[in-house]
C-alpha cells in the first residue's frame, strides 16, 4: 500500500473499534516491555497508547491496542489465543496480567490543559488527598501524576484536564496555604518548555542578604536602616523615599567597603544550581535590584547572568556621598527592567518568570507569565501567582517542569 493509501489514525482508533487494555504488574527488570511487544506483535495488533511507571521496583505496564483479527480458516479465537500467550508470558516472569476488552480509544479530555506542581517538605498524604479534591471540586480530572523530585523536597506533577488554569489556580492557592505545601499552578502546551527569561530579585531572593544592611553595619547604622528595610518591603512605606533615607546614612563611608560587603555576600542555598540549571537548558538569567550596582555586577560575573540592573552608590574621591546615580529601580522599574530584558532575549512576556520576595517586586511578579513568591512577605504572597516557603531557591525549577534528574545532569556537566 502507497503512503496515500494508508488509511488515517483515526480508522484505528475510532469508537467502534474493538481493543484491548493489557496491563502488567510485578518486579520491575530489563526486556519486560519488549517482551510484552514481541509478545503482542505475533498478533499483528496496532499500539493505540501507552503507559508506563516504576515505583521502588515495582512496574505498572498498560498497553492498549486493537483487537488481533481472526487468522484465514481459523476456528478458534484470535483474542482467546492472545490472552493465553500474554498470561503464560508473564506467568514465566512471575508477573500478573490483566486484559480487558472495550472498544476505541480513551475517552477525551475535557477542555483546558494544566500542570498543578505540588511541592512539600515532606508531602503528607493528607496534603495529597486535600489537593486531589481541590482539583475535582473545580470539574478538573487528574489524567497523570508525576514526580519530579524527592530531594530537598518532595515534588508532584498533577496533568489536569477539564477545568481552566485561573480556576485552579483561584481554589488551590487558599489550599495550599492552609496545607503548609506550596503549588503551581500553569497551563499546559509547547511554551512551557520553550526557551524563556527568568528574572530574580537579589536581596533576600538570590542572596541571604539585604544588601543595604551589610553596608550599613559598617557604617554603625545597622539596626536604624534594618528597620526602614523591613517597613519598605513590607509595603508600608514608599521605596525610593526608603531608599534615598538608608543611603544617606552611609554617606563618608570608605570605598574600600564596597569589596568588603561583596565578600560577606552568602547565596541562597541553590541559588547556584539554578542559574546553572537554567543556562544549560537554554533560558536566560537576570537580575533586577534595589540594592547596588557595586554587588549585582559582580553577582553578575560570578553567576554568569544574560541580564543585570540596580540602583548605583554614588562614590567621590574614595568615599560614599550618600546619595545614588541614575534613574531609582524601584516597583515599577522593576516591571519596567522586565519587559526590558523580554524584548532584548527576544521573549514573549508570557513566558517569562520572576522571582522574588517584597513589595517592590509585586509589579514584575504579577507582569510575568509566572510569578513566584520566594520566602515572602504575607502581601506579597497573597499576589503572586504561586509561592515557594522553602529555602531552596533551586525548587523554582520544578514549578517549571524541570525534574531533579535533569538537575543532576546540569551539575555534573558543570563539573
């Protein structure tokens, strides 16, 4: 038969079709799925889909395919036949076998596509079973679950279908926060995984630190510009009003300290595996900071950043003046620095990421396609599109679908 007279997929799969769903269960080894195939294929039977899964060992094999035809002048039952040969197949491996008969294909999903990403630490099944439920409450169904990682956190991948993502997203968020788990909520298609931009706060996001702070506890002024950063990023007080205060308490400082801050800088555990995670996998990496300059250029070339933007400490024959140069990367500039950054790696901005933990960073959060919330205040929180409260800035990445084996390759590529 030409390829033009091959009859379409739809001819194999339609609903008068008859099929068999053969599922396989036991010790999972090497060949089992060969073996089933090489099995079937005596039969001359299609594949209509497959599944398969491993847990500690133990393998769950489903495999639906069209029923075999009667042979030419046979007088027994093709599928009869089938059946015995596959149970006595698996009786020989020690497996158990399981063959139901039915017609067509699975049946359809219903409209809208999401990816629900759970992250707990640990993930009890009490979180698990409240999370499911949250789904089927919106008309959502669970078509497969996947983990991504069990290490520094437990993490699962619900594939939803049936309901729309800004749905879920409404129910599970409340969820989640009574839980003690974090969840994501995204919808499903090619952009996913396409190449995209990730954005990052630094203070408190990609570093431990509040930059300001290490700076001000050179100057003796730790405590006093401690609390005006706090109010600051809590939203109580304007940003650059904030800003321009804590800087002037710095003025007459030595420049020298500039090096002395950059030292006493202390990444946020997995800060590190992420950007390295990211490059590897073809995104691109920014920053955008209230702080300085002075420490985000270097983070930049440490870090191997595409994209960084702070505020600039002004300094005049070797001393701080106490004042900052350039235009103030406050909220908006954030957002602003954002789309910048978008428009320059060439990304659409729905499949951009923030990240970050104040105020200040709402804007950009709510302007990217994801926003996440990193060990945030409770205002932010409650205004991002997902939250992280765990002190792993590496579990963005499963937010993102990127499991931890692909973590691990990143890693040891790095090294």
């Amino acid at each position: 038969m030409s390829a033009s007279q091959t009859p379409p997929a739809t001819a194999v799969t339609g609903d008068d079709v008859p099929t068999l769903l053969v599922k396989i269960f036991g010790k999972d080894r090497p060949g089992i799925t060969a073996g089933l195939f090489d099995t079937l294929a005596a039969y001359s039977v299609d594949v209509v889909d497959i599944e398969q899964v491993v847990t500690r060992g133990r393998i769950t094999l489903c495999a639906l395919v069209t029923a075999p035809s009667p042979a030419q002048g046979a007088t027994g039952s093709a599928e009869g036949d089938l059946r015995a040969t596959v149970h006595s197949w698996a009786e020989s491996l020690n497996l158990q076998a399981e063959i139901i008969s039915g017609r067509g294909d699975n049946r359809p999903r219903g409209t809208g596509r999401s990816h629900v990403t759970v992250l707990g630490h640990p993930l009890t099944a009490e979180s698990a079973a409240a999370i499911a439920a949250a789904i089927t409450s919106t008309g959502g169904n669970i078509d497969r679950i996947f983990r991504l990682a069990k290490y520094p956190v437990t993490a699962v991948e619900f594939a939803v279908s049936g309901a729309a993502t800004e749905a879920l997203r409404t129910v599970l968020a409340p969820e989640a926060a009574q839980l003690g788990v974090d969840v994501a909520v995204v919808a499903a298609g090619l952009q996913r995984r396409a190449q995209r931009l990730v954005v990052m706060d630094v203070d408190s996001t990609l570093i431990q630190d509040e930059v300001i702070e290490l700076f001000a506890a050179h100057a003796g002024c730790e405590a006093e510009v401690a609390a005006v950063t706090t109010a600051a990023m809590r939203g109580e007080l304007d940003f650059e009003q904030s800003l321009h205060a804590r800087v002037e308490l710095l003025g007459g400082l030595d420049a020298s300290v500039v090096e002395a801050v950059r030292k006493e800088v202390r990444l946020t555990p997995g800060a590190r595996t992420l950007v390295r995670t990211l490059k590897r996998l073809g995104y691109q990496v920014g920053v955008v900071s209230g702080g300085f300059t002075q420490v985000t250029d270097a983070l930049q070339e440490e870090l191997g950043l595409d994209f960084a933007s702070a505020n600039t400490l002004e300094i005049v024959d070797g001393k701080l003046t106490g004042r900052v140069t350039g235009d103030i990367v406050d909220r908006a500039g954030k957002a602003r620095l954002l789309r910048q950054f978008a428009h320059e790696a060439g990304v659409p901005l729905d499949q951009t990421v923030a990240i970050g933990d104040g105020a200040n960073d709402l804007d950009m959060l709510n302007a990217a396609g994801l926003g996440v919330a990193f060990n945030a205040k409770p205002v932010v929180r409650e205004a991002a599109h997902t939250a992280v409260n765990v002190p792993f800035l590496d579990t963005v990445l499963y937010l993102l679908g990127i499991t931890r084996e692909e973590v691990e390759a990143a890693d040891t590529h790095a090294e």
